[in-house]
C-alpha cells in the first residue's frame, strides 16, 4: 500500500511537473494563457463562445501568412513581401474571375500560382542572385504592390459569390477561416517535422555551410522555401477577399510586420534554426486576443498601439529567459537543484510581472463600463488624419452630452482590421455602432453580421454597401469635387495647367472627389491637366510628390489636392509660389488647412465640417439604439471657403 501511495504521489507530482514544464518551456503559451485570464476577469463578454470564434476568425490571416515565414524564418531568411502578395494574389482571382470572365476554380489557380510565382522570384533572387533576404523580399513588397493597383487601376474588385462563401461559416456557428487556419497549420508542422524540406530548413538554418557540405542542395531547397511562403501568402489573400466580399489593392498592409512578430512570439529564432507551427499558431492568437480585449475593454486607439508593442516585448522576453536558462550547463546533485530552483523561480516571477503588468493597464485604461444599450462602438478609417480626429471629437461630445459610453478604434486605413473591429462591436452586445467604412464593400460583411444581431449602424462620412444601415451622415464628396474644380477654375479665369494629387488608390473618397472635380472640369476646356499622382492623404507625401512634380512641369498655375494635407505638402514644396502665381486648392476644412487659406498659402479648401459630421453620427446611432426614426440620409453641408469667408469657420 505504501508503493501504492508512492506511485500515486509520483504520478500526480509528474504530472505536476509536467504542467509546470510545458509552461515553462512555452512561453508564448504562457503569455497566452494570461492574457486569457486577464481579458476574462477585466470583461463579461470576453470569454463567450461568439468573441472566441471572433478572435479565431481574426487570428486567421496573421496565423496563415505566418505559417508560410515559418518556413522562411527557420532556414535563417525573411520574406517581408508576403502581405503584398497576399494582396496581388486576391486581385489577380478578382480581376480573371469579374473582368475577364475566367471560371473561378481557374481564377483560384490563378491566384495560387501567383503566389508561388512571387516566392520563387524571391529564393531565386536569394539563392542564385546572392541578395540579402531582406532586401529581395523589401523589392518583392514593392512589386507586388504596385502590380495589384495596375491590374485594379486603384480600386476594389468583387469577388465571386462562391469565393465569398469562404468567409461564411460551416454548421451555422464555425467560420470556414478558421477551419483554413486549422488546415495549414497541420500542413506547416507536418511539413516541418515530418519532410525531408523540412529537415532541410533546420539544417540550414542552423548552419548553411554544414548543410552544404553535408550534401543538401541549399539553393533549390531555398527556392523550395520562398515558393510554399509565397503559396501560403496567396491562401490568406484569398480568405482575406473572401471574409471583404472584395479584392483591396491595398489590403494586407503591414501584416508581414504581424506575420514576422507571431513567428517570433511562438519561440522562432531570426537566427534560424528554430521554430514550430504550433509556436507560430500561439503568437498569431496572442495578437489577436489582444486586439479583440482592447476593442472590448474600450482602450483608447492610441493606447492599443503602446498596450501591444508592451506585451509583445514581454512574452518575447519571458520566452528568451527560458532559452538562456536551458542554455546553462546542467547541475547535478543538491547543488544542480538548486541551481534549478533558480532560473523556475525567475521565470515564475517573470511570468508574475507579466500578469500584473497586463491587469493592472488594462484596469488603469479602462473606465467604468455602461449599460450595452447605452454603448456606442465608432470605427473610424484612420486617426492618422486631422479630419477623422476632428470627427471622433465631434462624436465625444455628443456622447458627453448624452451621457453615453463611445469606444473609438482605429482601422488604420485597413479593411481587414476594420471588419474585425465591427465583429468585435457586434459581439459585445453593443447598443449601436457607427462605421466610417475604409471601403464601402469591404465593410459590407460586418454590417451584416451587426444587422443579423440587430445592432443598429449608422454610415459616416461613406457610405455602406450590400448591408442596412439606419442611416448615412455624410457629406457629398463629388458636389464638393465640382466646387473645388468650379473655384479653381474661376481663379485661373478659365484658362491654365494644373496637377492634381490624388489620395488614397481604392478609397471611396479618392475615387468620388476625383470623379466629381472631372465632372466640374468639363465645363471648362481651357484647363488641362498635366498629371495626376497619388499622395496618399499625407501631407509629407504630398510634398514629395509635388517637389517631384515641378521638375516636370515648373510652369503649372494650379494644384488640386484631394485633401488639405497634401494640399498643404504641395503648398511647402511651391514655396513663394503657392498662393500667389500656383493657385492650391484643398478639401476637408481642417484647421491647418483653413489657417492656410487664411494666410494665403492655400487658394481655398472645401470645407466638410468632421466635427458636426462626427457629431450628428453619434446623435443618430443613439436615437436608433433608443428605437426612434431616423432619416434615411443626413447630409452635412459643403462649402467653398476662401480669404473672404475663412472668419465665418474659424471664429
């Protein structure tokens, strides 16, 4: 009987041990672990079985593109062009299957070989072209970038109906993503464990000239490494267009940074040589659930930015404690336990740091919660833009007024993150959500789902398609492109050469100013234009663009921008000319930009008002949480402003 205690109290101390072992030695399981924890006691509707499948769902394109740099991380590379393929691979499906009629198990074949095309390009270059990883896939991002706006000329592209189905869900209740995710994620950590590739990548990431010298031929091996990292990027293109209903040229942005972080988060060394996909699958969830927590538990946009760059230090830090107590050389005796005892009790206290860490900003950034009927979620495209800012203060103070509880997330000009934040709303039990859409189809999923809970949603600024809205608070871009064109025109007397920066390629705004200033320049043939050039809404853009620009045509005698910073951007790089022989004319009303026409730098600016827009929003999304009618559509007026009347917006 003794034995028999013995053996029953060895077994539940290993099995103890055990457990204590796996976290020890996964530390970014560990650091997932307390995140769940803490995003669980900080808020109600966290741990729910919809916002899970919701963190799953958003975790699938990060974990996607990260299973395929798995392999190229291992073999001691990188790929920072995967996002950009990802985006070129949906857009050549799109592209063949809308506008060129192609069947769409061709057009998915399409998009795959596109795909693989762009990663054998990259290990060619790297193998055989002896450029570093970093530059040949930093050549590759550019690329395929570029060749996703040639091929849609800017702007979204529908998918086909049955390409979207890969966005819907299987049985009612699990999303076919996550499924994909699941999938390849098998296939990665077959491939890695199981292959002859993949023994390949862990000997050459480990020691490149000992893999060559034992035999492997390490430049077709590398080809064979870039190619299925450009496959995988072409798959999460493909989920990413069908969860959008649409192909964004500019989709996918910055996801390799992601992709890169989760593959390093899960334990993978950038030395190569280390690595896993269940390692990779853990990091691309800790980024997801963090995003998800921050959405619900009301964190400031800006201080999701911080909150994320902190943790991920953390849990990358927590995993580097483990490898270098690994490291040390084994003890025996009284004394190695002893010295066990140690590294355990850091890495307990680091783990311990980290929760506390996590609970304790999370409980210092997060106010006091209200009833969900009385909560507004408002998703704005980009707070990288005085206009948007002026917006969310706009709808701050009317919720101040109504004694309303507004969270504000930031899309940061990225579809996807968007359709995230929305699903994030949804699943909160929101009482009303107001969206200013990135892309008005990209946005239409989302809005659905919102519908399908009945949470209403109110448009702002955009407008909202294949979904329904309460009601859309917009101003009207082309009326407000045919009065810039109209006032530009008039100050040239009908006569003269102008270059016209165009925002964003694939924004609703982009395209309706742009179309409505051509409409209102028809009426006036004696202007011609001699360029048009993205700028991209940014100010520092636009004056690159412009200084550019005067090279080849010094003699121009107007600009058009389609907002006020790059307006002003063109204005910087005119210098002494701007205001006085080049005529710049902007749009938004932003305060720089009125104070720029109030100096004379700037002709004139269209004046939007984003902070009666914000705030009109946020009244209409409370009346429809309330249940009360609101009109179909509210338009905020749009107004020329010149030196004559600048003192009527700034007063």
């Amino acid at each position: 009987m003794a034995t028999d205690t013995l053996k029953s109290g060895g077994g539940a101390g290993s099995a103890s041990g055990g457990l204590r072992r796996l976290l020890l030695d996964n530390g970014a399981l560990t650091a997932l672990i307390v995140l769940v924890i803490a995003l669980s006691l900080l808020s109600g509707d966290f741990l729910t079985t919809q916002n899970l499948l919701n963190v799953g769902v958003q975790a699938a394109v990060t974990a996607i593109l990260a299973f395929g740099v798995t392999f190229v991380i291992v073999s001691a590379g990188i790929d920072l062009s995967v996002g950009s393929v990802a985006a070129l691979s949906a857009t050549v499906l799109a592209w063949s299957a809308t506008s060129q009629g192609v069947p769409v198990w061709i057009a998915v074949l399409l998009a795959v070989v596109t795909g693989i095309a762009c990663g054998l390009v990259n290990g060619f270059l790297v193998a055989y072209g002896k450029l570093p990883p970093f530059i040949a896939t930093l050549a590759m991002l550019s690329v395929g970038r570029g060749l996703s706006l040639v091929i849609s000329q800017g702007s979204p592209i529908a998918v086909p109906s049955s390409v979207s189905h890969l966005g819907d869900t299987v049985g009612g209740w699990l999303p076919v993503p996550v499924l994909v995710m699941i999938v390849l994620g098998l296939v990665t950590a077959f491939v890695l464990g199981r292959t002859y590739i993949g023994r390949s990548m862990y000997a050459i990431g480990g020691n490149e000239e000992a893999a060559r010298l034992s035999g492997l031929r390490v430049k077709r091996q590398k080809l064979v490494v870039y190619a299925l990292s450009g496959l995988f990027a072409a798959a999460a293109g493909i989920v990413l267009a069908a969860r959008l209903s649409s192909a964004q040229p500019q989709a996918a942005q910055g996801y390799e940074l992601d992709a890169i972080a989760a593959v390093v988060i899960g334990g993978a060394s950038l030395s190569g040589g280390v690595g896993k996909a269940s390692g990779t699958l853990i990091g691309a969830l800790i980024l997801a659930v963090l995003r998800n927590g921050l959405n619900l538990l009301s964190v400031s946009a800006f201080w999701q930015q911080v909150v994320i760059g902190v943790v991920i230090a953390l849990a990358v830090l927590l995993d580097t404690v483990r490898r270098r107590a690994g490291a040390a050389p084994a003890a025996s005796g009284a004394g190695g336990a002893a010295g066990r005892k140690g590294p355990q009790a850091a890495k307990f206290a680091l783990a311990a740091v980290v929760v506390a860490a996590v609970v304790a900003a999370m409980s210092f950034l997060t106010g006091n919660s209200s009833s969900s009927a009385n909560k507004v979620g408002l998703s704005l495209s980009t707070l990288n833009n005085p206009f948007f800012v002026q917006m969310r203060a706009g709808a701050e103070e009317a919720a101040k007024e109504a004694g309303a509880d507004l969270t504000v997330t930031d899309a940061q000009n990225d579809a996807s993150q968007q359709a995230n934040q929305l699903q994030n709303f949804t699943g909160e039990g929101i009482g009303a959500i107001v969206v200013n859409p990135v892309d008005s189809d990209a946005v239409g999923p989302a809005v659905r789902s919102a519908n399908d809970a009945d949470i209403p949603v109110v448009a702002a600024d955009r407008g909202v398609n294949k979904a329904r809205t309460a009601t859309l608070v917009a101003s009207d871009n082309v009326a407000g492109g045919r009065l810039a064109a109209k006032s530009l025109a008039e100050k040239l007397g009908g006569k003269g050469e102008i270059v016209i920066l165009q925002g964003t390629a694939g924004t609703s705004a982009s395209r309706e100013r742009g179309a409505g200033f051509a409409e209102g320049l028809k009426a006036y043939p004696g202007i011609k234009v001699l360029a048009r050039q993205p700028a991209d809404f940014d100010r520092t853009k636009g004056l690159d663009v412009m200084t550019n620009l005067l090279q080849s045509h010094p003699g121009v005698d107007g600009v058009f921008a389609e907002n006020d910073e790059m307006a002003l951007g063109a204005a910087k790089a005119l210098g002494a000319k701007a205001g006085r022989s080049v005529a710049v004319v902007g749009f938004d009303g932003t305060p720089d930009g009125l104070a720029a026409v109030e100096k004379g730098m700037l002709y004139a600016s269209v004046a939007q008002q984003p902070k009666e827009l914000g705030r009109i929003a946020v009244e209409n999304a409370l009346r429809a949480a309330d249940g009360k009618e609101v009109g179909a559509t509210v338009k905020v007026p749009v107004k020329v402003v010149t030196s004559q009347n600048v003192a009527d917006f700034t007063s």
